[in-house]
C-alpha cells in the first residue's frame, strides 16, 4: 500500500519501506546514458514529503534553480497518484501531464512499487530518470557541481563522508524511518520497540549536538539535511498523528535550539510548508486519522524565536556564501510559515 512518498506499506504484521525501483542517475561523465544538462530534468516533490524535501533543500543551497526546474504536487493525492492540481488546469507547465503517474507510465508499465517523490523527470521525453530519494541528493551534490551557483557549499566532502555515512544511516534507520514504524505499526509490541528505538536515538543526537553546531564537521552537510526534514515534522504531525509522544521537541533544549538555527538558514525554512505538511499527513492517513481532521496547532511562532546556537562556532556555508532570495515561483505561501 502506498503512502506518504509511494514508498511505504504496511500491513498486518509491520511496516516495510519499499526500495526505489528507478535507480539511474544523472551523472557528469553520462556513464548511465543521462547526461549532466541544464534545464533537461525536472525535479517533481511535494512539499508535504521529508524524503523529498531533502531534494528541494539541496537544490536550493547548491543554487540549482535555473538548471533544475522544480514541480510542486498537490498534497493532497488520490488513487492516481501525485496531482498537479495546484498548477493552472491541474496541469504541470513543463510536462503537460496531470499526475506524476503518467511519467512513470512513460518509462515503464507495470512497474513495481508506488508513484514517489522526489522523482526526476527528463522533459524531453517525458519519461521519469529516477525516484532513488536516498542518491539523488548526493548526486547533487557531487555530479552537478559544474552548476553549482558560485559559492555553493561543499554538502558532502570527501574527507568526512565515512563519518557522514554513519551518521546517515543511524538517523535513517532509527528516525527517519523509525517515526514511520511507530505510526504505522498494528501491534502494540511493534510500536514500543520503535517508538523506544527512536527516541533513544534522538537523546544520542541530543548529547552529540550539545557540545557542535553541526552533526559532522564545522557546517551543514547532507546529514543535517537529513536529520533536519524529520525534525521539522516532529511536534506538528509525528508527536500526535504517528504517536512518538514521550516528549515534544520543542521540550529537548538542545534538538530544539538546533533545528531553529537550521530552519532560520537560508534555503532550509523557506522550503518548508507547514500547511503542506499538516493537510498531507492528517488528510491522506485515514488509516491512522478517518475522520481526517486536521488540528489547528501547534503554535509556529516559535520557529523565529533565537535559537543561541553561533556560540557552539562552526559556519554553516564554510568558505562559501548563503543562497540568494527564493525565486519568485518558489516562495512558500503564508499559510505555510509561521
């Protein structure tokens, strides 16, 4: 069964993520028949998605705008998958299609799995390149640098990537992915082994980030990126809607402080749409939430509130600059922030 990214089931017996089934990649060398090409690929998100707001932050701080363009589905999906219903005529602009379906149809039939985002589509042909959410931010980062805006930071350095990589992968198993398990889960065994797994990770993060401005190195890397999408979520749906309700995380001073400084980085709070976010989860869940009301809090205002973090030192761009101002078709819209 598909759900928030079209990349999860769940059952009877537990949650299960399914693996992406497009895994090409645009790469500088062309080494797997998509070459690097301005203005050739669309990124397809929804705004309402972690996974696939690791991708609009990225190509937001690499400054990837004008060589990636981005399409925005509605959060709100149905049975046909991701809509453009927020686009003039339910229509994406660029690909002409009503549903994000389409493009994969484009590419093959029958294909296993859901229809997620983020995805990656070649406007030529109409056809999707990828849907892999776990490669294409490094591939942003790594394979795109001949477009990278002047200035962009270095997300993914060489020289800490075995450090990044461990971080990764103990934030994807026990947070990313564990406040799903916790929210999906049919068992009450299954749900407490998660919900305890999860937050045990979150006090690890805590105490790390305590005496560290960033989780590795002296800036962002893609592991804050990471952390960061599941954070931002937190109290606004995962606390209530996937019952991770030991505590808030407006309640751990350090978490709190640290997701603050990030949202108030430019390219990190201005992707994200909290209205985007409440209606996706609340109104698509409806094993979880049938009635699908959705609530009116929690408060945002303290989203802008100091967060004291520049004592801990550390630069988040390194020797680079901050993106420029959210194009114009890109901007958030009101309800969406706080």
């Amino acid at each position: 069964m598909s759900d928030t990214d079209g990349n999860e089931a769940y059952g009877r017996k537990s949650f299960k993520r399914s693996k992406s089934h497009f895994t090409d990649r645009i790469t500088a060398d062309a080494r797997e028949g998509w070459p690097l090409e301005a203005g050739r690929y669309r990124l397809v998100v929804s705004r309402a998605c972690p996974w696939a707001s690791r991708a609009v932050i990225s190509r937001r701080l690499l400054g990837l705008e004008d060589a990636l363009s981005l399409a925005i589905a509605d959060p709100i999906q149905d049975d046909r998958s991701w809509r453009f219903t927020l686009d003039p005529d339910g229509r994406d602009p660029v690909l002409g299609i009503r549903f994000l379906s389409e493009a994969y149809d484009a590419r093959e039939t029958d294909y296993p799995g859901g229809v997620s985002v983020p995805a990656i589509v070649d406007v030529p042909s109409g056809r999707l390149v990828t849907n892999d959410f776990q490669q294409i931010t490094l591939d942003l980062a790594t394979e795109w640098t001949a477009l990278h805006r002047e200035g962009a930071p270095d997300l993914y350095p060489a020289r800490l990537r075995d450090e990044i990589d461990e971080i990764m992968e103990e934030v994807y198993e026990d947070v990313n992915n564990g406040v799903y398990r916790a929210g999906f889960a049919t068992e009450q065994e299954e749900y407490a082994a998660a919900c305890e797994r999860l937050f045990r990770r979150l006090e690890l993060l805590s105490a790390r980030l305590a005496r560290r401005r960033y989780l590795v190195g002296g800036t962002i890397t893609e592991a804050d990126i990471r952390l960061f999408t599941t954070l931002v979520r937190f109290d606004a749906v995962y606390h209530g809607h996937f019952k991770c309700n030991r505590w808030k995380l407006t309640e751990d001073e350090v978490l709190w402080a640290y997701v603050r400084d990030l949202y108030q980085t430019p390219g990190f709070g201005d992707t994200v749409d909290f209205d985007h976010i409440k209606r996706h989860y609340y109104q698509v869940h409806t094993g979880i939430n049938p009635t699908r009301i959705v609530p009116l809090g929690p408060d945002l205002s303290g989203w802008l509130t100091p967060h004291g973090r520049e004592e801990l030192g550390g630069r988040p761009f390194g020797d680079g600059t901050p993106p420029g101002p959210v194009p114009e078709g890109e901007r958030v819209p009101a309800a969406g922030r706080p």
